[in-house]
C-alpha cells in the first residue's frame, strides 16, 4: 500500500485519471499475460520452444523481473501544480496535540518515555535560546538552532537503539542531548577549548562523540550519506542487530551524494535509515525551487526502498516510523527513507537573516505550531505533565546551561600545536618542521594568536 501511494505521487496535474486509466490497462494487460501464460504452459509439454517465444512476445524479460509491453505510448509524471495529489504525510496527533483516534500507533509510547522525550525536546530549545544569545553576544563565532523541528530530531532519536551509529548534518544536536551529551560537552565543542575531543579544530556545532556513536558533523552537504550507506553495509556484513541513522535537509538531497548513497544502500541491502529533515528551506531557497517533484519520499521508491512521509511536527508519529523503519530495516535487510515534514523556525544560522527571504506571517504561523507545545498538549491531556513541572524544567536547565558555557569560556584553548597533532601516530619529518616554524611565527608575533591559546 505505502509503496503504491509513493509511487502514484510522481505522476503529474491529470494524473489521478491517468493512473486510473493506466492501472486498468496494466490490470487487463496482465490478466492477458497470465491467460496467455496459462494456455502456453498447457501446451508448454507438447511445444515448449513455441511457448517460450509466445512469452518473450509479450513481456521483457530483464534482469530482476518481467517488463510488461505496452502497445499505447505513455509518459509517466509531469511537472506538479499546487492541485497535484501528493504522498500523504503520517501522524497521530492533530496540530493542537490532540489524539488522533483513528491513527495507526504501531509503538505508543508510556508514560516515562514520553515525559523523557518532551524533557529532552524542552532542554533542547531552551539550550538552543541561549546559544543563539551567547553567540550573538560575540561569545563563540557560530551557532544554528534546530527550532521547529525539535519533535523531528528527538522523537527520531527516542526510536533509534543507543547503539546505531548516527550520521548527522548539523542540526540534529538533539539526537546527541537524547544520548546523553551534557551541556558542558556542547559548551566546551562550542567554545572550541582544550576539553573538546575535537580540540577547536572544526567550527562550532560540529560535535561528534565515539561514546554516544554519533559520528562528527563535517560541513560539505550529504558527505555523510555515502558514509553512513558504508557502514550498515558493514554492519550487515558483520551480522549486527544495528542500523545506521543518516539525517540530512532537502536542500542537501540535491547532492549527487545523495543519489549515491541511496543507490548503494538499496542495492547492497543496506540497513540504513535515510531521514531527511524537509524544514521548507535550504538557507534562502524554498523547497519549491529545490525540486519540482513531490519532495524527498517519492525518491525511495525510485531507488527500491520503502519510503514513508511523517509530521515533522508530531514527535509520537517520528518516534513510531523511526522505530518501524529500523524493524523494516533488519527484518528485510534494505535502507528506509523516511521525510519529514517540518519548518525552520529560526534563521539558518547565527550568520543569516531570513526575514530578507520570507515573510513575518509565514513565520509567525509556523512558530504557532511549535511541536514542543503541540507534544506538551498531549502530555497534559494524559496528566502525565502540567505547569509547575514545565517551570522547573526550564529553570533548571536555563541555570545548567548558563553555567556550562561559563565553565567553558575559562578553559584554556588548544595548544598552537594541536593544529599538527592526531593527523599521523608518528608526525612527519615535515609536518615537525611546519609545526617548529608555526610556533616561531606565533612568538614573534603575539597578536596573531588568541591570548587563551598557549603557543607550545
Ligand atoms: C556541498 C555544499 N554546498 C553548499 C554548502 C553551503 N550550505 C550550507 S547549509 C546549506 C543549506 C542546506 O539546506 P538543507 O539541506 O535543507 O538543511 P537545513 O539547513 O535546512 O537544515 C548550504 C547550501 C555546503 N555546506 N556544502
Ligand atoms: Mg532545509
């Protein structure tokens, strides 16, 4: 049922009327097919030759399956208009929050894992808020937000197993505080100082942990996708129960890596989850100059992979096609895809401005449907939350972040030589020599190095 509701979605402005008209025809073809194959195989033991060259007339016969031929000349899909019938988008709450009775809730979630999901949803905009201000006020150089799709990201999370390795784009911290990254680890990666793993090597945001198998965020869109295609390659290779989680933008499936990714996971039999996080904008460019088809999900069917739209904004719907997807995943050894549906509340970056892109009423409508608020809704119905909790769960971690970037902003940065370090076990004669000159530059000149950082 998904993958004729995924496949009937590339289909163009007439096209409800043309797959009817088209479906009935394939029905009567091979209805034709299949008397023409009854009557052949009773007449195969008397005349098998003929047989086989009547079958061959009829369909082609190809590498995986039979092609059906056609005698009328038909295009598939076109371009899309507003009217254009779309993949449906699953969830199981309404945009108040609200149960959805008749919804499909394969994995509903208790009490306690449901209060764990929304605390960690709560932190994570909280933290967020804050960074954003600590950046703006000169204390670190960059920061980006995962506001508006904070269900997307931690209802994911929550359906993942601690141990699939995590292969992230950038706004999916969210995935790591679920894991358990404290506040003073984000503080430290964002202050770039000498407690970081990462030793300020790499912008702020770029965190990774080899503990929590999330694997560090790398600038260059969808470079992660081939990788993480590679490892449930592996994985399955090596008999694992584990999948690997690849998240990434609809601006970033625009990627040639994209294609290869899914290609290779598809065709391998990968055990990959490809979750795309479809916010409405890559930077300044909306989705609908970004593709012309229907979004990301239509694409997994194109490739041979189950495909799933979900509510973005409805972290019970996240959680339970995250956790199906990994069940497919295993039990049918193939990649999922699953897009969901969100909005990029916040600019793309502390270097961005999209009110010079978008409207104040398009924002504005979207902050209205924040997916924190909508979960807290179902929370509270459940009388599993109410607002004393809600107040000291944002005290409390307004004060824990706050004190974390503190903590982090008087921890001493990387030594000079950390820039040659962890590249090589034993460091190149040359390197030696680049990193001896490195530090003669930097006495000679002071200034050029920032005061914490000590020139050794
Ligand atoms: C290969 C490459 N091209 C361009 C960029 C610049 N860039 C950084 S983020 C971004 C937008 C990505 O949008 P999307 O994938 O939708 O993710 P979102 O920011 O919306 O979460 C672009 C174009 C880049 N980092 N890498
Ligand atoms: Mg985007």
């Amino acid at each position: 049922m998904l993958s004729r509701i995924v496949c009937n979605s590339s289909l163009g402005p007439s096209s409800l009327a043309q797959l009817a008209c088209s479906s009935l025809h394939l029905l009567r073809h091979v209805q034709r097919q299949l008397s023409t194959a009854s009557t052949a195989s009773a007449a195969a033991a008397a005349a098998p030759a003929e047989s086989t060259s009547q079958d061959a007339a009829d369909t082609l016969e190809f590498p995986g399956g039979r092609v059906p031929f056609t005698h009328n000349m038909e295009f598939l899909g076109g371009p899309l208009t507003p009217s254009s019938p779309r993949i449906p988008c699953y969830r199981t709450l309404d945009g108040t929050g609200k149960h959805i009775p008749d919804a499909v809730v394969p994995h509903d979630l208790q009490q306690q894992d449901a209060v764990a999901l929304y605390t960690a949803m709560a932190k994570l905009q909280v933290m967020d808020t804050i960074c954003y201000d600590a950046q703006r006020q000169g204390r670190f150089s960059f920061f980006m937000t995962c506001a508006g799709e904070e269900a997307t990201v931690v209802g994911s999370a929550a359906g993942l197993d601690p141990r699939d390795m995590v292969f992230s784009q950038y706004r999916e911290h969210g995935v790591l505080l679920w894991r358990g990254f404290s506040f003073d680890d984000f503080a430290n990666q964002l202050y770039g100082n000498s407690l970081e793993p990462g030793q300020g090597r790499q912008m702020p945001i770029h965190y990774g942990s080899k503990e929590l198998n999330y694997q560090t965020v790398s600038s260059p869109l969808a470079t992660q996708l081939p990788h993480a295609a590679g490892a449930a390659y592996a994985m399955k290779l090596d008999g694992a129960d584990t999948v690997a989680a690849a998240y990434f933008g609809e601006g970033a499936s625009s990627e040639g890596d994209f294609h290869a990714a899914l290609n290779f996971a598809a065709t391998l039999g990968a055990p990959c989850l490809f979750i795309c996080r479809n916010n409405g904008y890559a930077i300044s460019t909306p989705a609908n100059e970004q593709y012309a088809g229907d979004g990301i999900a239509c694409r997994g069917t194109a490739y041979g992979m189950p495909a799933i739209r979900v509510d973005g904004g409805d972290a019970r719907a996240v959680y339970c096609a995250t956790r199906a997807a990994r069940e497919i995943a295993l039990r049918d050894g193939c990649p999922v895809l699953i897009e969901a549906m969100s909005y990029r509340s916040g600019h793309h970056s502390t270097s961005d401005d999209s009110s010079r892109y978008r409207t104040r009423e398009e924002m504005v409508a979207w902050r209205a449907r924040d997916p924190v608020v909508r979960f807290r809704h179902w929370l509270v119905a459940n009388a599993w939350w109410d607002e004393e909790r809600e107040k000291q769960l944002r005290h409390a971690t307004r004060q824990q972040v706050i004190e974390a970037l503190e903590k982090a902003s008087k921890v001493a940065k990387p030594p000079v030589s950390a820039l040659f370090s962890d590249v090589y076990a034993d460091m190149p004669w040359h390197l030696q020599e680049q990193l001896q000159e490195t530090l003669q530059v930097a006495r000679r000149h002071p200034h050029l190095c920032p005061p914490d950082m000590p020139v050794q």
